[in-house]
C-alpha cells in the first residue's frame, strides 16, 4: 500500500495513538490498541526508509515489560492471590532492606503487566512514525532555532536500527567466510568490524556537519536572540503556573495563563527563528488524505482524554484481582487508530479510477505502484 500522508498528518496521528495509550489504564484496550498499531505498521512497511524499525521498537517494549514483571514481582508482596513462592532474601539496610522473593502475587504480576504494556505500546507509536517517515522530514517540520536540537535526537533515532542493520550485514558476511558463532570469543569478528564501522560513520558525519556549517549563528539575529530566550523562559514559567490551577481546580485560571504560555511560547519561536538564516526547500503540501488522517486524529486525542470518565477505563487489581472488563466504546477507540489504512486504501481506489479512466495499461500501472 502507498503511503499518501506527509509527516505533520503522521505526526498528528501518533499523538492521537499515543493518547489513546497512555489515557486508558485498561490492558484488553491496549491489546486492541498494539493490534491497530501492528496493523498499521505491516500496511506500510515496504512505504518507509526501514520496516523493520517497528519491530526493534516493540521488542524493546515488550523486553522492558518481562524485566519490569520480574524485578516488581521478585520485589513487591501485595495481594491475596498468591501465584507461587520462592525463597526469601533479605537484603541489607545499606541495600535497600527490601524482601527478595518470597510470595509471588497476581496482583502485583497483573499490575506490571498492564503498566508494561502501556509502555511498549507508547514505543510501538514511535516505532510505526519512524518505520514510514524519513527522519529528516519530521525535523524540517521544526522551527528553525530548533534545527540543531532536532538533528541530534534524528541522529540519536536511527543510530540503532543503522546498528542492527551493520550488526545482520556482517554476521552474514562472516557466516559465509565459514565462520560460527558460538561462545563469547567467537564474537570478535562480528565486534570489532562494528565498532570501527561506527566510529568510521560518526568521523564522516561530524565532517560532513562541519562542512555544512553546523552549529554557526549569524551575528545579525544575535541581538534578537536573548528576548526570545525571554519570551520562552515566560511561556515555560506560565505554563507551570497553569498546571497548577488547573490541579487546584481553577479551571478559567488555568485556561488564561495556557493562552498566556501559548502567546509567549510562539513569540519566542519566531524571535528566535530570525537568528537562524536557514530556509526550507519545497515544504510538503496538505492533501486531501492529509487532512482526512488530522481530523481523524484531532477527534481522537480529546476523545481518549474525555474516555478516562469511563468506569471501565481505569483498571486496578488490587484490593483484590479482577478481570479488566471491556466497554465497546473504547474498543472503538482504539479501533481508530487504524484510520490510515482506510484512508489509503479509498485513496488507492480513487487513483487507479483515474487511471484506467486515462487509458494507462494494467501493466503499466501495476510496474508504477509496485
């Protein structure tokens, strides 16, 4: 399947997705949500710079979730519902002083499980936005004063898929020059050449930025640059000072002062952009499919948000364990989050009428999309 969205509408989706996750405490909801996510990761996965980044990032989740279940089950005795029990440790004072082992209980399992499940569908969103968007197009789309920043954290996100993509290379390489990897000094073939094609990569690229000119300022915005720093500094404070109101329940309060940090925020933004001469070459244009996926997304994150009201969206194990109960309307919810395959299939449908409308051959269009 094509993939007709640009990078603010992909972008827009991952904060509806992410929304989804992190505002519904229910696991079945979660479970829905990855499968969305899942879905939408193999529909486009031949579209994007890498489809198996997706996968790097669910597993990193879901090996955060086993660590995560382990350690708060070896550690945490809470509940009723005793699995199993293991022998019991008591660490030092220095240490800690906490019990290891000991009573194993579902509900602490259950807990850490739901919770680690929120956590790896938060890093499958990533993993989806990364596997079909180039990273450089997520970073024009900042402002122009945070082009450095945004280039570090684009190269700080694709060093390990690049990594595990040297990492497969040279295994394979070494598999048929005959050699076999078996115990720890069998690995110094596939070590070694990793680690000089690493620092070979980052004396390249730290060549190539100095090159271009990276990290330079122009002495004309210079005079502009600590009003912006400023106006930031004011649109953070405001923005902590809304915070507040709006947990002390000062909702109108907290409203003014967000507006307030919104104004501060975006006159810092441009101030601080006019330091910066950079300029942007051919911006992406919204489509119609674009606007379809943000209007999508903009329904769904307030509806997420709006959905913690439901009973059946905040689960809790304790006092005692209980099955998660599943409501339909946050089943659909995250059924949402798979808006982008519709949306590219009717767009699919739509150009291949307009093809054959035109005369273009079956083989012709086939070689075109393919």
């Amino acid at each position: 399947m094509r993939n007709p969205f640009n990078a603010k509408a992909w972008l827009a989706w991952v904060v509806a997705a992410g929304s989804v996750v992190l505002a519904v405490d229910n696991p079945l909801v979660t479970l829905v949500a990855l499968a969305a996510l899942g879905s939408v990761a193999a529909a486009f996965r031949n579209t994007g710079p890498d489809g198996a980044t997706y996968a790097l990032f669910l597993k990193a989740g879901f090996a955060f979730l086993l660590v995560r279940v382990i350690l708060f089950g070896l550690t945490g005795h809470p509940g009723d519902t005793t699995l199993f029990t293991l022998p019991q440790v008591a660490l030092p004072r220095w240490a800690g002083g906490f019990a290891l082992g000991g009573r194993v209980t579902g509900e602490v399992v259950s807990q850490q499980v739901a919770e680690g499940l929120k956590i790896a569908a938060f890093l499958a969103c990533f993993g989806v936005l990364l596997s079909v968007v180039e990273t450089y197009r997520i970073i024009r789309l900042l402002p122009r004063f945070l082009f450095e920043a945004g280039l570090v954290v684009g190269i700080a996100l694709t060093f390990v898929p690049s990594l595990m993509r040297s990492v497969r290379d040279i295994r394979d390489a070494q598999r048929l020059r005959g050699h076999r990897f078996r115990g720890l000094l069998s690995l110094r073939p596939l070590v070694v050449p990793v680690l000089a094609g690493a620092l070979e990569r980052s004396l390249s690229l730290a060549a190539s930025m100095d090159a271009r000119g990276f990290g330079r300022r122009s002495a004309q915005g210079s005079r502009q640059e600590p009003h912006g720093r400023l106006y930031l500094l004011a649109a953070l404070v405001t923005s902590t000072v809304a915070g507040g109101l709006f947990v002390g329940g000062r909702i109108a309060a907290a409203a003014g002062a967000a507006s307030v940090a919104v104004l501060a925020g975006t006159a810092g933004a441009r101030t601080l952009s006019r330091v910066s001469r950079r300029t942007r070459m051919r911006p992406e244009r919204l489509s119609r499919c674009d606007a379809a996926l943000m209007t999508t997304s903009a329904f769904v994150a307030p509806a997420a948000i709006a959905a913690r009201r439901i009973v059946a969206a905040q689960w809790y194990p304790y006092p005692a364990f209980s099955w998660p109960t599943a409501d339909l309307r946050l089943i659909v919810l995250a059924l949402s989050l798979v808006a982008p395959i519709p949306i590219a299939g009717a767009r699919a449908l739509q150009l291949r009428g307009v093809e054959s409308r035109a005369g273009v051959p079956q083989s012709e269009r086939v070689m075109e999309h393919a």
